[in-house]
C-alpha cells in the first residue's frame, strides 16, 4: 500500500508565501491533476513533495513516516520527479538507462531496457544511441522511461508533455497508464492536457496559495 500525505504545507521564498496550509492524503491508484492560473505554486508543490525544495511549514510523509526522515536516495527512489525538459546526461541512452540500476546496486537489464524503448516506440538499437543525435521528443521519452523503469510509488509529473506533438504526447500518456495500471502508485501531475485533466481520480485546485481538493468520482 503506498500512503502519501501533506498536512498543512507552507512555502515562503523572497518574503513571499506562496503555499499555505494545503493539505491532502491519497493512496495506491489515485491519479491528482494539479490545476491552477500561472505562477500559483504548481511545480513548487511537485518539487517540495520530491524534496528539491525545503518546506517552510508542515509535514509530508511517505507511508506514515515523514519525508525528511529518510534518507535521500533511498526517497527519491521512491518519489519519483519528471520534468518538461528531460535532464540527460552522457553520451548515450544506454548510459541514462543504466542509471536506475546502479542507483539501486543492481546490474544493468538490457532485456528491460529495450522492452522499455520498445514501450517507448524506439528501437533496440536506441540503447546505443547518442544523446546529442535524440530529437526532442526523443530526449522526453527517454527520460520518462528513466523514471520508470522501476517504478515508484510517487510519480511526479511535471508539465511532462508540454510543446511535444500529438504522437509523442500518445505514446508517453500510454506507457504511463500501463505502468499506473499495474503498479497502482500515486500519480500527481501538473498538466495542461484536458484529455490528462479528465483522466484523473482527482483534481488539486491552487489559488491564492491554498489547495481544493476535488474527488472526480463523486463530484
């Protein structure tokens, strides 16, 4: 069962508070959409929940245990963040799909990581490839499997898809589907897709610094 839970969040920077006393908790399967005008706290509140940034007030905890109480790497393999522009770093793809498993101590699956491109609607011979010869949408893809190439039981998506066309946007939307389908994990995303926005469990609307939490089932 993964727990994921924000009590009373605050977030303060240049004098300025620009979260306040939000609130929530959700659990295996829940899919938020993070809505709200430009400039509300949207991403600020995916990167405190991933760590990147250090709360003012409150709690976040992870399965009942506060989120500063474990430790960093262990967390962030559990709470995992992906952004619009995908940091990647080497010369090859292989290189990013590598990473996960070192991180972890464990020896590199080729055989999962082709499965993943495959997923991805890349080649096999992509493992291989360059990173400086990956197109943009290439780059997105492959940094989205980076994440979830072990799944976690947070995914953090940041705006993931944002100026990628209709057919990258598909084939990134679809392979996180199957993987939430299965793994039944928390997702929360900030997003400007309707099709994303009327594909979540649950809408978390920012205005003014606070959050209203919308149950889409029941409302």
């Amino acid at each position: 069962m993964v727990k994921l839970e924000g009590k009373q969040i605050k977030y303060q920077a240049g004098g300025r508070t620009i979260l306040q006393d939000i609130s929530f908790s959700f659990t295996d399967g829940a899919w938020i959409t993070v809505v709200g005008h430009s400039g509300t706290g949207k991403s600020t509140l995916l990167k405190l929940i991933a760590g990147l940034e250090e709360l003012s007030g409150g709690e976040i905890l992870l399965d009942d245990q506060n989120a500063f109480n474990y430790e960093i790497g262990a967390y962030r393999q559990q709470v995992s963040y992906a952004t619009q522009s995908a940091q990647l770093f080497g010369k090859t793809v292989r290189e990013n799909l590598d990473l996960p498993y070192q991180v972890r101590g464990l020896k590199p699956d080729e055989e999962e990581q082709v499965a993943g491109l495959m997923q991805m609607d890349l080649p096999a011979e992509y493992l291989d490839k360059a990173v400086s010869e990956l197109s943009g949408g290439e780059r997105q893809r492959v940094g989205v499997l980076r994440n979830l190439l072990f799944p976690p039981k947070v995914l953090l998506l940041d705006e993931i898809s944002t100026g990628l066309d209709a057919e990258t946007k598909a084939i990134i939307w679809q392979a996180i589907h199957n993987i939430h389908k299965t793994n039944q994990g928390v997702v929360m995303s900030v997003t400007h897709d309707e099709g994303e926005i009327a594909h979540a469990t649950e809408t978390l609307t920012i205005a003014d610094g606070k959050g209203t939490l919308k149950n889409e089932f029941t409302n």
